[in-house]
C-alpha cells in the first residue's frame, strides 16, 4: 500500500467524508468570525491594542480549561 493510499484511507467512508466536509466549513465559520470580530475592533477603536486584547478574551476559556 503506497503512503498516499494509506494517508487518505478514511476518506472511504461516507461518514467520515460528511463529518469533515462539515468541519471544514465549520472552521472556516469560526476564523471569517475572529476576523470580524477583530476588522470590526480595529476599524472603531483604531487600537491595535484593543485587537490584541479581543484576542486573548476570545483564547481565555481555551487556555483556562485547557
């Protein structure tokens, strides 16, 4: 079995196809959100500070419960 066969090997299954097609548009939700988040900040405040502590507020309960 080549590495590439063996690498893409889940792709055979049809639940795994559905749950990372769905993973992949989910993740891209939640980056275009950070982002908007972050533009909308930097537009109002004109603070890259502001930007940075959006940025560790929204990473906190990952860090903390992590």
């Amino acid at each position: 079995m080549s590495p590439a066969s063996s690498t893409f090997r889940a792709l055979r299954h049809h639940d795994y196809r559905l749950w990372a097609g769905a993973d992949i548009v989910s993740v891209t939700g939640t980056w275009m959100q950070v982002l908007g988040v972050n533009w909308l900040i930097l537009t109002l405040t004109g603070s890259a500070t502001s930007v940075g502590l959006s940025l560790v507020m929204q990473a906190l309960p990952t860090l903390v419960l992590g």
